[in-house]
C-alpha cells in the first residue's frame, strides 16, 4: 500500500523501517526486471554516504529475513530481481 506506505505478506503486516520499505517498493515497482546495485544506491541512498560499502547488502538480507530467501534474487554480476510468484 503506497498510501501508508506498509506491506502484508499473506495478510499480516511486515514491520519495516523507512529505507526497508523505500528498497521494497523499488524492487516490487521492478518485478521481474534484474535492478543493478547501481540503480538502487542512486535511488536509495545520499550520494555523499561514506558508509554505502555494504549498506545495500545489509538491507537485502534484511528483506530477505522479513519475507524469504526467496524475495529477493541474486543475478551475480548483474544486480537483484523480484519476480512474480508462479
């Protein structure tokens, strides 16, 4: 729901923080396209952060804990994908 900016998974609300629902809308907003590391620390994260190293790393395990494994998908040397559930 963009409008209050929340998210269910099987009709429970998941408790997120700010940036983990901004990177959450993003990747749903890019279902089934690969969205490289790039893309999301343009759209995510302040440009002058020193710490960015592995912020991104951070936040996908934290999805990845909150809703599966299986959430967010790892394309090496090409970025991540949500795809649509079969």
């Amino acid at each position: 729901n963009t409008t209050s900016k929340t998210i269910s998974l099987q009709g429970e609300p998941v408790e997120l923080t700010a940036r983990e629902y901004a990177m959450a809308e993003l990747m749903i907003q890019h279902c089934d396209e690969v969205v490289t590391r790039d893309f999301l620390y343009e759209h995510l994260f302040d440009e002058n952060d020193e710490t960015m190293s592995n912020m991104l790393d951070v936040y996908v395990y934290k999805l990845r804990q909150k809703f599966s494994k299986g959430f967010i998908k790892t394309r090496r040397g090409q970025g991540y994908i949500v795809e649509t559930p079969s």
